[in-house]
C-alpha cells in the first residue's frame, strides 16, 4: 500500500498539469527510461522568431530531432520575439512555426519562458493556454505568483516504471527587474524557490531518496561570475562584465576544467533572491541550464552544481555562425549523477544530411537533371505562398 500511495504521490508531482482540463487529462504526460535505461532530451533555446520563420532554423531544427531523436525537447526561452508579434493572433502563428513541426512528430515538448516572449500584447498566461492546444505539449502553468508562470516539475519513470529515476524543473526564471526601469533583468523570486523547496521535499519522501535532477530556466544565475576565473585586462579569451555603470570593469575567462566557450557576457540578475543557495542546499539538482546569452555554450561546475549554457537555435536572432546549435542530455536511470551532454551545431547537421539524409530520402528536391528543375520551379511557387517549406529529411525546399 505506502509503494502504491508514494507512486500516485509522484504522479501527482507534476505540478497539477494532470487537471488543468478534460482536454489535459487525456494527454500522456508520463516520461519513462527506455529498456536501455537512457533517456534524451533535446535543449532548443531562443529560436526567438516571428510567424515568418526562419526557413534556415526550421531545416536546423528538423535535422537535429532527425540526429537525437529525443524523448523530450524542452524550450528554453524566447522561444518568440513578443514584442515583433503584434497581436495575440501573432503570438499564436509565431508559436505554431515550431509546435507544428513537434505536433507532426509526435514528440514531447515542455518549455520555459524568456525575457522576450511576452513583451507583445499577449501575456504568459495567454500563450501558456496557446501552448497547450498542442497534443504534443506536456507542460502546464503551474505554480504561479501571477507575474511567473511556468514552474512545474516532470518526473521520469524509471524503467521498470517503479519510481522516478530522475526529473526535470521547469522554471520562470522572469523578464525585467522592473518593467518601468533599465535595472537590468529578473531572477527567480522567493516564492517560486518555496514551491520548489516543498516540491523537492515531496518529491524524496514519494520516492524515499532524493532524485536527481536538471533545472531549465532561462536566465544563468548571478553566481556565474564567481565560478568563472577573474583575469587582467588584456588575457587572452577574456570577456569583459560590468555588474552596472558604477561598478569596474572586470574581465573572466573560463576556469580550468570547464568545457564549452564563453563568448560574450552573461546576463544575470544584478540582485539575487538565493535561487543557486537554495538549490544547492536541497542537493538534488545536478546543474541548472540556461539560453539567454546566444553564443555562449560553457559548463562550468560550481559548488557541486553545474551551470550549463545552450546557444541559441534560432536564425532570425544574433548568433555565431560556428556554434549556433542545439544541447543534447543523455541520461541513465543506473549513473543519473554523470548524465552526458553535448552540442550539435549548424555544422555537423548539415554534414548529416549530406552524408545520412541525401543518399536514403528519395524526395526530388534532392535529386539532379530533369526532376531537380522541376523542384526548382516549385520552389518558386511554394515560396510565393510559403507552403512545403522543408522535406522531411530536414532540407529546405527553398
């Protein structure tokens, strides 16, 4: 009896996006190891796109689920530009650039918000509901202070289905400091770290230990600057940070150890609630990774948590051309403290398709003489109503 109520219990813990509606009951939001107790989930952040959409980040995004196939994507931010959206009608066309191509696979998606998402006419709230149209969407609202919204939690089963083998936060990491000022931008607020202080607490006594997890969110924590490296001004690599305008210029490079690059300046709150404190004092959450800043793609340890940092996936936003990309998680229910990560960039997918895709999909878009001309031609047509955007193999028709 206590295994059967500590399972319901877990279930349970996904934050209430089991009883958001009739239509979110009959969605499958469970996550569960493979036979082969591994687990993938796909990190696509700041696509930061309107309802146009980047032909270029649609081919991208086709190609690295064609490379992953992931169990689960998860949205890292920005995952709009709001405030080039216009109406809620233009919110709505934005989001479904991309949950339709989720929607047409059939893969699970959950996402956070970013700083940009709502700074159109349509709030959180309203693409929160927007969202979950989607058959595919297992995200929900959540624990909310009206301002946040977004803060759930996604257990995955283990294999056998016994217990939660590992889980995923989801958290509002907020915009601005103050929407009315240039204070700089938001950090996690004390109420959200509360919800996930008894969600965490919950959680170990469903489960009767502590699981291991990852927190997404879409702004880096203040404490990036004290787990990077201070050097002079003038060394090699070195980016430089102002806290704010009366602060000195500092300069930080990545400390030893640490994988990925640092390209530019995080972004964090110049104030701080005590999200990484209060993380680490809980102990189940293995790193916490961001989006915000597009070209940085660093892993950095710190106080025995990582701060991992995506670049960003989209085309229509600043990026770097050699590391524009997506974040890969590998995990293993039986080694969940050493979970793998890894990057694809704009490189290896289109090295993919040259030397996977193009050999094996027999659609004529990439074939040469009479029947490569032929799509040719269509192209034009189908540019001119932006219809047939991209093969199913990921390349883009035009």
């Amino acid at each position: 009896m206590k295994r059967i109520i500590a399972i319901v219990l877990s279930l349970v813990l996904a934050v209430g996006c089991f009883s958001m509606s009739a239509a979110a009951i009959e969605k499958d939001y469970t996550l569960q190891f493979g036979d082969d107790g591994k687990f993938t989930v796909l990190h696509l952040t700041d696509i930061q796109d309107l309802y146009l959409f980047n032909a270029e980040t649609r081919k991208y995004i086709n190609t690295i689920i064609n490379m992953t196939n992931p169990d689960v994507i998860v949205l890292g931010g920005d995952n709009i530009t709001g405030y080039g959206s216009g109406f809620k009608c233009g919110a709505k066309a934005s989001i479904d650039k991309f949950m339709s191509i989720f929607e047409k696979r059939g893969i699970k998606v959950a996402i956070v918000f970013g700083n940009h998402d709502d700074e159109g006419v349509a709030t959180k709230q309203d693409m929160m509901a927007m969202y979950e149209k989607y058959d595919c969407f297992i995200g929900c609202t959540g624990f909310t202070d009206g301002e946040r919204v977004g803060n759930y939690n996604l257990p995955i089963r283990s294999s056998d289905g016994s217990r939660d083998a590992f889980n995923l936060w989801l958290i509002d990491s907020g915009t601005y400091r103050n929407l009315n000022s240039d204070e700089g931008y938001a950090a996690v607020n004390k109420a959200t770290l509360d919800w996930y202080t008894e969600t965490s607490i919950a959680l170990e006594e469903a489960n009767g230990a502590k699981v291991p997890s990852l927190m997404f969110q879409h702004i880096v924590v203040p404490e990036i600057y004290d787990a990077l490296l201070e050097v002079e001004e003038g060394t090699e690599g070195a980016i430089a940070h102002q806290a704010d305008e009366n602060a000195e210029m500092k300069y930080y490079v990545l400390p030893g150890g640490a994988k990925g690059e640092l390209l530019e300046s995080p972004c964090p709150p110049n104030y701080n609630e005590g999200q990484f404190e209060t993380v680490k004092a809980r102990g189940d959450v293995l790193g916490i990774v961001t989006g915000h800043d597009h070209t940085n793609t660093f892993e950095v340890e710190y106080q025995g948590v990582k701060l991992i940092n995506s670049p960003c996936v989209g085309y229509a936003t600043y990026y770097n051309e050699e590391n524009i990309g997506a974040r890969v998680f590998v995990l293993d229910e039986n080694d969940a403290e050493n979970f793998e990560t890894y990057l694809i960039n704009a490189e290896d997918a289109k090295e993919y398709v040259e030397n996977e895709i193009k050999p094996v999909c027999d659609c004529g878009c990439h074939k040469d003489g009479i029947c490569g001309f032929i799509y040719s031609v269509k192209r034009v047509f189908w540019a001119a109503f932006r219809i047939n955007r991209s093969c199913d193999c990921g390349s883009v028709h035009y």
